[in-house]
C-alpha cells in the first residue's frame, strides 16, 4: 500500500483504482487529499468523451509514484487551491525531463569514451617508437614539468626577459614530456638502457623483414635500415636538445634562486649525504668487512683499458694524471658525482675549491690527486689501499658514487714491490665482493680479448652477472683493426667472454692525446658512432653506444641498488648498535662512553694541570735538590783533580796555588755545564714524579702511555737557555774566589761536609782494597771462601807495600823506581812472582786509603781550628787550608743551587708548560699517534659506538630525503 501521507489519500488511491477496475465507490470529494483533488479536477473538465477521468488520474498517479510526496496545508481560499494545482504541476514535469536527460548522459559518456579511445590508437600508432629512448630523458625532465612553479619561478627571475619569455610555453612542454613518458612507461616493462635488445625495435625489425622477404631485394631492406637509423638519430638529438635548453634553464635557476625549488635541493644533496655515509664507513672500517654493504660503483680493468678516461667521461673533466703505459692509479679514488651550478672539484679533508673550466686548477688537482696517492703508498709497497675521496659538481653530472681502482697487472715489472699484483687482486676483491657493489668491468677493445684478466676476476665476484656492467672502450681502433667486426658485436652481446653482465656499452674515449678537452672526445665520439659501420648494419644498438649514455645507465642501476639496500642496511646498524650498547653496559656501568678524541682531552687537561703543579714546588725543595744532584755529579772530580793532587803536595802555598788554578780551570770549561745538566735532569725528575703521583690518585690507567710520550716528547723538544751559562760561571767563579768564612757555624759545617765526603771516600777505597786482595782469614773460615791466584799475589804485595808505608808515614803518592824493584825482589823472595805495574796499581789504592784516613785525622784537629784561621797564626798542625776549600766549595753549590732554582721556577718550568701544550696540540692532530697511545677494549667500544650511531644517524637522514624525494 502507497502511503501519501493520510489516511484519506489512501482510501482516495483506493477509490481510483477500484474505479479502473469496473468497481465504483463513492467518496465525497471535499475530503480527499489536495493532491488527489488536483488529479481530480484535472481530468475531471476533460472534454474527450473516450476518456474517463478516473481512469486518466490513475495513470497519471501511477507515474508519480516514484516522487517524493509531502503533505502539505490547504490554502484557506479558492485562490491557493488554483496555486497550488499550477506548482505540483511543474514540478512532475520538471522531474520527468531531469529522468530522461541522465540516460541521454550515460550513452553520450559511452559513446564518446569509445571514440576517445579509437583516437588515441590511431595516434599512438602514428608516433614513431621512443621506447629505446627512455633512458635518454633524464628524470629531472619530467620532474621539473611536474615540480616547478612556473609562477614562482617567474618571480624569483625578474630581471632575466629572456627566460621569462619561456616560462609560458613550460606548461606545454612539460604536459608532452609526461604524457610520452606515461606511453614508455605502458610499453616498456624494464631498463631499457641495460637491455641488449628492445621489444619495440625487434617487432619493427621483424615487421620489415616480413614485408620485403617477399621481394628478396637486399638493397631496399639497407635503405630502409638507413632510414630508421637516421630517424632515430634524428630524435636523439631533439631530446638532447631539449636536455641541454633543460639543463641551460636549471643551471640558471640553481645560480639565482637558492630558496624557490626546495625539492631540487634536497636532491642536489643527496647525493652528497650519501657519500659523507661511505666516507665513515671507510674510516670506520677500513677493510670493508660484511657490515659495509651500501652500494657504490667499482671500476675495474686491466691496466691502461681506460678506466680513468672513462671515469673522467662521466665527471666531464680531465682530471686524473695521466701516464704512457705507466701505472698512476695507485690507490682507490671515490669520486662523488652530483649536479651543481658550478664545474667544481674539491677534496673531503679540504676547503680549496678547483674550478674545472680552467686549465690551470685542472693541472693542479692532477698533481694533487698524484701526491696525495704517493703519500698513501708506505715505503716499499707500490699500491695503497688508503682511499682518497674526491667530490665533483657541474651542470647535468648525473649522480652517483664511483671508486676508481688501480689497475689489473699481469706481470711485476722492475721497480714495483713483489706483491704488487696480489695487492691490487686482494684490493679489487675486497670492494666486488660487497654484494650491493656495482661492477663497472672496462676492456680494451683494442687488443685481443684473451689478454684479459679482469673478465675472469668479476666473473669469480658476480657469476650470474646481475651487478655487473661491461664497458668495452677504444671501439674506434677496434674496428680499425679487427678483420671481423662481427667479434665487435660478439663481445657487447656476451659471447665472447665467460662472463654474464647487466648490460653492454661500447665507448670511445678519444684519439690517444693528453691535451683533448671533454668536448672534442664527446664530438669524436658522436661522430665516430654515426659513420660507424658497426652501428649502421645493427652490430649495436642505439643506446648501447657513447658514454653519456653509459652514465644514466650506470646512475640509473646506481640509484635502483641504493633504493633497495639502503633501508636494510640502516637496521643492520641498528642491531649493531645494540649489541655495542649492551656490552658497554654490562664492562662499564658506570663510566661515561668517550671515544678516543674525548678521551683525549680528559687527558690532556690532566697533564696541564700536573705540569702546573710544578710550579708549586718550594724553593727550599728546589735547592736541596740542586744541591745534592750536583755534588754528586762534581763530587768526583773534585776529590781525584782538585783536592788529593793538591793535598799530596805537603806544602801550604803550593796547596792553595794548586787548588786556584785548577778550580779556575774547572769552573771555566765544565762546572757550569755540570750544573745545567743537573737543573735539566731534576726539572725532569720532578715532572716525571708529580705525574706518577696523579697516576696514583684513582687516575684512569688507560693515559699511562700518552703520559709518557708527552713526558718524553716535550723532554726532548726542551732547550735549556744557553745564555744563562755565562752568567751562571760568572756567579761560580766569584764563589769559589771567596775564601773568607765569616762565623764559627760556617767552619763547623765545613768540617761537617769535609768529614761526610772523606768517609764515604775511604769506604770505597777499602772496598776496592778488599775486592783486590780477596776474603780475610775471618771470611775464608766462617764463609767457606778461598782467595784466587791473582788475589793471593796482590794480598802479598799489600803486605808488603804496607810494611813500607809504616816505615815512611810521609811516603810521597808515587813509589819510585828502585822502590818497585826492592818490594819485587822480596816477593820473589817469598816465591811470589809478581809485575811492576801490578805493584804500582796496589799502591795506588793503599796510599790512597793511609791518606784519607790521615786527612780525617787532620780533620778532628781542625775543628778547633778556627780561631787560629781568623787570627792568621801560622802553625804546621793547625793549617786547616783543607777545610777552606771544602767551604768553598759548599758555599759555590749553595749559591749555584739558588741561581739554577730562579731560573727553573722563573723560565723553564713555564717554557716546559708551553713545550707540553705544543705536544699535546700536535698529538691531538695526529689521529694514529691517538690510536697508538690510548689503547684497550673500553676505547675501541665506544668508538665503534660513536661511529655506529653516526652511521645509523646519517642513513636515517638519507632515507628519508630519499623518500620525499620520491
């Protein structure tokens, strides 16, 4: 049942309907529903007697149903009644042609799809085949149709009319270039520029071959090869057209505006972020163990195929150094390759800019590259594995990573070390083996292809060839040569070679001349390839030939590794980064993880501060030290040269003119030399003592031996200054000319110090004495110790020798001839053969010891002597002239001490603090003078993790410039 909205409307519904099926009913009309007494009165006043108004009512009511039904207020006169008829009139009609109108949409819709569609294939039809191309359209084409607002990019470039006038026709060119990129894209399903064949080009080739087989006639199927040669050169050099009037147009853009096409830096960049991620894996790991698998681009061959001139192709200048037949790659280069405004060069670890337009910055970073690869190579070795980094920026460089490897040799010739060609093979392996490596393998096309080696080593590296691409050079000498130019096309296609490869080029890099520029070789090259036979006859492809081609593809493949590894290797360093944390947190929970570099420092400031600490020594320290150091250096030449010569003279005004001459003589050529060797070597032993003494304060053992390669380097750097030995003598000889003791203290610690010196003198020369003569009766029985031959003669020349001395207590020090011969004819008496020299040599040390024993004797009388010195009385048992040298003496190495303590505390301390700084400065820049001296497990852990989270951190960053970039 239809519900109008009241129960009269039904039952009036009711009545029409059982009025149209031969039943009456009767309803007084003034109660129906307004709606049904408009259809009332509507075809109530129908003038065509054939037709019932009821009947037509319920017709026409049938075909309202579809329509929303609202009830609505009768109007209160006859005159809304009339309204109300008119407006629900208009509105069913108005329905009806809204319903009809859709469907005439939805045919027109289909139909004008289909014709669309037909359209379109007749088009698609009539356009020549660019699949072949679309690796020659860079992607910075369609990007910049897409990314670029040309209204922005209008305002950022006011003044340029020139580009101004372009921008309108942009819109345009950037609307074709994405609509034949999307019909490349539908009809070609891989690389084109790794392919070896093209699906598109063989169905042509195939369609060709078809329509003139029937006629057989050659010379029509040459033309037509012609043909289609020259049209698809034809549009190669409109799209290089194009790319150049691009690339001219971002250049400029690049150049003016630096904040307008943030997408387009953050591509310029990304390239070089990416690098700065390799740069510290090489620092990080210099051997390229499993951990480094970031994709980078090898280029290897044999020696002098042309690696260098290809990589130099793809950078667009000349500059590596060049050699005839010599090898000059003598360590990896990484070359990082991106876009700039600019064609420049620089190095990782400099700030010097090359300009690549101008030949002399070009010869520069040659000699540069050539230095820097000799300083590499230790001595006796004849490669390095030593990585030099090199960055190069220019308008339409395409990006991309590539490390240029010394070459393959077959043979060491004269000159190179014996394991050169096992060096390059370990190096060469050590950068394919990573998996994500991509091979760039160059061959010299100009010499038999059986003399290769490097096919054989990257066929052992990538053996299913996925990674590997295969460059055959110098193709223009090649076809010079060659009897069959069909082996040319044997090796692009892989046949000749073992090998397997991603793709096949065939380049030419110039006519053999050092002094070609990149544009003259690139004109070569394009010539070379449009006369070419090889290309003419369908040996080679179109996009298997130039290096400009070779570069987007090898960028292209470069790109697609990266995206695919990159990610997997930043969580391969993110577990590694866990286990180092763990490990750090299980040895060394509570220390802070300094790398080496901070570790370093904390050293350094612990060094400062015990070099600082020496100049809190006290005075009295410093000079109890001098004091003592240098009487025991002197002390000996004292005694033996000055004292024992002048005392034996038994002569008061001979002892004190003996003693002046010779301690002037003393004090001019050796006394002050004495005393800076002694300052020297107690600076030295006190720095050496403060700095044990930190070490022993819960210092951290793991600075012991950079704290004693400072200690010794900054020792060794020390210059005592010389002109403090003038002065210095000056200062000792006016001490030692004083001979005045002035008070009663003074003689007694002279006495004192006269005492301390002959004992310990006597004592050694009793032990000499005992040593010469053997063990005592005592000794031999109670130790079991006999006397040795020698021994048993000199014990009785001893005996002998000291009966002679008791009979002459004033003996002089020398025995005399006829002496010597007494004292040997009795011992021969006895049976004791003995030699004259021998007997001189005992006598020696008995006299030596019978007149230190009579000086000490002497000694004891003086010590009431004093009062007889200062009062000048003359008496032959009181003459103490021994004791005033002793205090003069004493009284020049206390003065000395003072003047040796002012100059350490007032210079020298301070120009060893500034030694020590500079020592420090330059361990500080020595990264493998740091390695060698701060050492241990705890060290190496948290560099590996400072490097970790580097690395982790950096490829984070890449990733995600990587993603919005996409």
């Amino acid at each position: 049942m239809l519900r109008v909205g009241s129960k009269t409307a039904c039952m009036a519904c009711r009545n029409l309907v059982s009025t149209n099926m031969g039943v009456r009913f009767r309803f007084p009309l003034q109660k129906l529903h307004p709606l049904s007494r408009a259809i009332h009165h509507r075809y109530s006043g129908n003038t065509n007697p054939q037709r019932p108004p009821h009947r037509t009512a319920a017709r026409y009511f049938t075909s309202l149903s579809r329509l929303p039904m609202r009830p609505s207020k009768p109007p209160s006169g006859s005159g809304g009644r009339t309204y109300q008829q008119k407006r629900n009139f208009w509105v069913a009609r108005l329905a009806a042609r809204l319903l009809k109108l859709r469907y005439i949409l939805l045919g027109s819709a289909v139909g004008g799809g289909y014709t669309a569609k037909k359209t379109y294939d007749e088009w698609k039809d009539m356009l020549p085949d660019f699949s072949e191309y679309n690796w020659v359209i860079p992607d910075f084409v369609w990007e910049l149709s897409e990314q670029i607002d040309l209204d922005k990019l209008a305002k950022a470039l006011p003044e340029m009319e020139e580009i101004a006038k372009l921008l309108p026709d942009l819109d345009k060119i950037g609307e074709n270039f994405t609509f034949l990129k999307s019909l490349l894209s539908s009809e070609t399903s891989s690389d084109p520029a790794l392919k070896a064949t093209d699906s598109s080009t063989a169905a042509t080739h195939d369609a060709s071959d078809k329509q003139y087989k029937k006629s057989s006639d050659k010379e029509k199927v040459d033309q037509l090869q012609e043909e289609l040669l020259r049209t698809q050169l034809k549009y190669q050099r409109m799209l290089e057209r194009l790319e150049k009037e691009n690339k001219e147009l971002r250049k400029v853009v690049l150049q003016k505006d630096d904040k307008g096409i943030h997408q387009r830096k953050v591509k310029k960049s990304l390239i070089d972020l990416y690098s700065e991620v390799l740069d510290i894996l090489s620092d990080y790991d210099a051997n390229y163990n499993t951990q480094d698998h970031l994709p980078r681009v090898v280029v290897v061959g044999d020696q002098s195929a042309g690696k260098t001139s290809v990589l130099e192709m793809i950078a667009q200048a000349r500059i590596f150094p060049r050699g005839s037949g010599e090898m000059m790659t003598r360590s990896p280069v990484k070359v990082t390759l991106s876009e700039g405004p600019h064609h420049v060069a620089m190095f990782k670890d400099s700030g010097r800019e090359f300009d690549l337009n101008k030949e002399e910055d070009l010869a520069a970073l040659r000699h540069e590259i050539e230095l820097r690869m000799r300083k590499s190579v230790k001595e006796g070795q004849t490669v390095s594995s030593e990585t030099i980094s090199l960055s190069v920026k220019g308008p339409g460089i395409q990006r991309m990573v590539l490390v240029d490897l010394p070459g393959v040799i077959s043979t060491v010739t004269t000159g190179m070390a014996s394991d050169t060609k096992e060096t390059i093979f370990s190096i060469s392996k050590a950068y394919m083996q990573n998996p994500n490596a991509i091979i760039l393998c160059i061959q010299d096309g100009s010499v038999d292809a059986e003399r290769s080696i490097v096919t054989d080593l990257v066929s052992q590296m990538d053996p299913q060839g996925k990674r590997t691409i295969f460059v055959l050079t110098k193709v223009d000498l090649a076809e010079k040569n060659l009897a069959s130019p069909s082996r040319i096309q044997q090796i692009v296609e892989g046949k000749l070679f073992p090998m397997k490869a991603l793709g096949y080029f065939a380049v030419v890099t110039g006519k053999g001349s050092t002094g070609e520029s990149i544009e003259s070789i690139k004109d070569y090259e394009e010539d070379f390839f449009q006369n070419s036979r090889l290309l003419r006859d369908g040996m080679l492809k179109a996009h298997q030939v130039t290096t400009k081609n070779l570069s987007l593809a090898v960028s292209d493949c470069f790109w697609k590794m990266v995206r695919e590894s990159v990610e997997q290797q930043a969580d391969v360093f993110k577990a590694s980064r866990f286990n180092l944390e763990t490990e750090w947190k299980n040895n060394y929970p509570r220390l802070r993880e300094l790398d080496r570099n901070e570790l370093f420092e904390k050293a350094k400031n612990e060094i400062l501060d015990e070099v600082i600490s020496l100049s809190q020594v006290t005075p009295q320290h410093w000079e109890a030290i001098l004091q003592k150091k240098l009487w025991e250096r002197v002390s000996t030449h004292v005694i033996e040269n000055i004292y024992l010569p002048a005392a034996q003279t038994m002569d008061s005004g001979t002892f004190n003119t003996t003693v002046d001459i010779k301690l002037k003589q003393w004090t001019d050529k050796q006394l002050p030399h004495k005393a800076l060797e002694v300052a020297w070597e107690t600076l030295q032993e006190e720095f050496a003592r403060f700095m044990a003494e930190y070490r022993g304060k819960d210092q951290d053992d793991i600075f012991d031996k950079l704290k004693e390669a400072v200690k010794d380097e900054s020792i060794k750097r020390h210059k005592w200054n010389e002109r403090a030995m003038d002065s210095l003598r000056v200062i000792q000889h006016n001490a030692l000319e004083d001979r005045s003791i002035t008070d009663k203290p003074q003689w007694d610690a002279a006495i004192q110090f006269m005492e301390e010196t002959l004992q310990s003198r006597l004592k050694d020369t009793d032990s000499v004495v005992r040593d010469m003569v053997g063990p005592d009766w005592k000794q031999r029985w109670l130790n079991w110790q006999n006397r040795t031959p020698d021994q048993h003669i000199r014990n009785e020349t001893k005996n002998e020798l000291e009966r002679l001395l008791k009979l002459h207590d004033d003996h002089t020090a020398y025995l005399a001839n006829d002496e010597v011969t007494t004292v040997r004819k009795n011992l021969e008496g006895r049976g004791v053969e003995v030699d004259p020299v021998l007997i001189k040599d005992t006598w020696h040390q008995l006299y030596r010891r019978h007149f230190l024993q009579k000086a000490l004797a002497h000694c004891n009388l003086c010590k009431r002597g004093f009062y007889y010195y200062q009062r000048h009385f003359v008496d032959s048992e009181l003459e103490c002239n021994d004791v005033v040298l002793f205090w003069r003496i004493q009284r020049m190495l206390v003065i000395t001490a003072n003047t040796l303590r002012q100059q350490l505390t007032n210079t020298e301390v301070r120009r060893l603090e500034k030694n020590v700084k500079e020592v420090l400065d330059d361990f500080g820049e020595d990264m493998e003078k740091k390695t060698q001296l701060i050492t241990g497990r705890r060290v190496q852990l948290a560099e590996d993790l400072k490097k970790v989270r580097e690395i982790q951190e950096k490829l984070e960053a890449f990733i995600e410039a990587l993603h919005k970039e996409k």
